[in-house]
C-alpha cells in the first residue's frame, strides 16, 4: 500500500506544468473586421485572456515616435475601456457594436465603456488596441487602419508589419481566410495581417453587416521547460523506488 501511495503522488507531482495565461502582448490580438457604417470592429485573441483583464481601444493616432522615447497617442477622439469578467479561451472573435453611441454601445464580451467620442471614418482611418504599462504610458497590442499617411503613421509603435494595413474608401472589411486551420498564435496574426486575405465592401450601405464571429482554430500551448523537467525528475524517481522495491523482495 505504502509503495502505491508514493508512486502515485510522484506521478502526481510529474504533471507537465503548461503555460499560464500572461498579459497579452503585440500579436496575440488583432483586428478581423471593421464597419465604417455600424461604427463597429471585431478582434480575434489568439491567447486566453484572464477574468478581469483591462485592455484599451482608441481611434486617435499613434505620433510616429518610439516606444519609451516620446510614443504615445495623439489625443481629441475616443477610447474605449473594455473589461473581462470571465476568461475568454484563445480562438475567440470579440464583436463590438455601435462604438459611436453612449446608448448603445456593446460588447459580446466582457464590458465596454467610453469616453469622448469614437466614430469611425470611411478613409483615413486609424484603430488601436493597447493595454497601460502601469506607469503612466501604454503598450499597443493590434492596429487596423487605412489612408496614405496610416504606414508613416505606425513608426515607433511595435506594430510595424503586425498592423492590418487597408487603402482606399473603407466601409466594411473583413479577415476571409481559413480560421479552421489549427495554428500557433504567430501563424494566425500574420494570416489576419495579410491583407490579400480580406475582403472589402467600399460602397453602398453596410450598416446591418455583422462580422463573421467563428473562432480561430489553435494549436496546443507548448509546456513550459521546467514542466518537463519535473516530468522527467518524478518519473526517474518513480523508477529508483520501484528497482528498490523489487531489490527487497
């Protein structure tokens, strides 16, 4: 009986550790679809994101400097304060409806508030995601936007060949690549940042269009080196007592 016990907290103990979710970094969002007309956008999360989870969303620009040297947002639009109250698994679509009014306003996750005003233009148009450093500045995650100064515009902001960069007259876009395609985080971000994959609608009105809200398929997290390492240490010493065991018999 004592042998049983023992080899089974070990293997217990041997259980590969996987990664817990962390706060999010450029990538692991983007922009999957825009709507000029409803005043509206979806964002994928390639990650899990945690319950309570605080992330932004703005439409002012970003001001072509470096992070941690002078980069920030401009200022004189809107931003959007988007809180979890549960967990949202890795693969999910956000949709977030009528940003441009206080009565109507939504989320299909979590909770949503604004302030200042947050319309959305059919040409020279600029989105971001970001979350605070907690310091007093802000990190951006995801960007989507299109007019000739949106490339110039990204400089500095880490998401330079990350953003989905659309041109001309924009009233709805959306990502029409393959989301049942099970793939790593980075696969699906440069996947939605090829613009050859979307599909545009720049005229007529598109007011009542939804986004497509179909998850991403993803790929299983990789264990963490030390959860292997504990494998490896607790079936070892799973082997030792059970050579121990049979060397007493």
């Amino acid at each position: 009986m004592k042998m049983t016990w023992t080899v089974a907290a070990l293997v217990g103990l041997s259980v590969v550790a996987l990664p817990a979710a962390a706060a999010p970094v450029a990538g692991d969002l983007a922009f999957v679809a825009i709507n000029a007309d409803e005043d509206g956008f979806a964002l994928a999360s390639f990650v899990d994101l945690t319950a309570g989870t605080q992330l932004f969303v703005t439409d002012n620009e970003w001001n072509g400097s470096m992070l941690g040297a002078g980069g920030a947002f401009t200022s004189g639009e809107g931003v959007l304060s988007w809180t979890l109250g549960s967990a949202v698994s890795a693969g999910t679509v956000v949709r977030f409806s009528a940003v441009d009014s206080a009565a109507n306003i939504a989320v299909s996750h979590g909770a949503v508030s604004r302030s200042g005003g947050f319309a959305l233009s059919q040409t020279n148009e600029s989105v971001y995601l970001y979350q605070d450093d907690g310091a007093g500045g802000v990190i951006p995650l995801a960007a989507i936007g299109y007019g000739s100064g949106f490339a110039d515009e990204l400089a500095g902001s880490g998401l330079e060949g990350q953003a989905v960069m659309l041109s001309g007259t924009v009233k709805f876009a959306e990502f029409g690549g393959d989301r049942s395609l099970v793939s790593s985080v980075a696969a699906h971000a440069a996947a939605v940042a090829d613009v050859g994959q979307w599909t545009k609608l720049s005229s007529g009105d598109t007011s009542a269009m939804a986004p497509d809200l179909t998850g991403f398929a993803m790929a299983a997290p990789v264990p963490e080196p030390s959860g292997y390492a504990m494998l490896l240490a607790g079936l070892g010493m799973v082997s030792v007592i059970a050579r121990r065991r049979t060397g007493q018999r």
